[in-house]
C-alpha cells in the first residue's frame, strides 16, 4: 500500500515542497527512465549509469512513500517486481518538462557563447523540437 508522506507546515514554498521530494542526484533520473517504461530493477540501474544499487533502492523506497512510483510484487518464482510512475508522479514529470527544456537551452546556449560554429546552433534548433527529456 502506498503512504504518501505531507509534512504541511514543514516548507517555506511549493518550490521547496517539490525540491525534498525529487532532491538529490538520481532522483530525477530515475523519474524520466521511468516515464519511458515500466522496468525492474536491474533495468533502472542500467537506465541510470552511475548510481548505485544501495541509493537506487533508497530513493525508491522514498518516492513510493511519497506516492510517485508504485512498485509491483509478482508471486512468481523467481519473484519479480517491477517499478512504474503512479498518476501523482506522471504529473510530476509533467511538471518537470519545463525545467528540461530551459536547462538544455541553458545548455546549448553556452556552447554558442563559447565560440561553437553554426553546427552548434543548428543542432540547439533542432533539438528544441525534438520531445523533451531530462
């Protein structure tokens, strides 16, 4: 059963509310791998180089208690659990396109201002219509 943790009173604002929930390095990562699919274990942690298997368990025992990833226990032998974003955490991700958006402009931009040639703003032109992912 998924317990979803307020702590009401606890934050200065909504910006600070939404940071303790997603905070941290992997924690966004582990959101867009699995905004593309449902996966297992084994499958985050490949879709999330670097992280390793002690902090991916953490984090998602922290996004389960907050109610952004449901995990599902398969009676099967060997047992299988696979991990997927509840409605709250797809509306969660919703809500962090924009911030992708502005951090791969931010991105793109400052190879520009470095000097890059006009591949580079060909490539920020064409990557701004492409889907937004983290």
């Amino acid at each position: 059963m998924t317990r979803i943790v307020r702590r009401p009173g606890a934050f200065v604002c909504g910006i600070d509310a939404a940071m303790d929930v997603i905070g941290g390095k992997w924690k966004v990562l582990i959101l867009w791998a699995l905004n593309e699919k449902t996966c297992r274990f084994g499958e985050l942690r490949r879709a999330v180089p670097g992280v390793t298997e002690k902090v991916l368990s953490s984090h998602l025992k922290e996004l389960e208690d907050d109610g952004i990833v449901h995990r599902e226990v398969y009676a099967e032998v060997p047992p299988r659990v696979e991990y997927s974003l509840t409605p709250l955490g797809l509306s969660l991700n919703a809500a962090l396109e924009p911030l992708g958006a502005w951090g791969r402009d931010h991105i793109y931009r400052g190879a520009e201002e470095s000097g890059a040639d006009g591949a580079g703003a060909e490539a920020a032109s064409e990557a701004a219509a492409e889907p937004v992912r983290g």
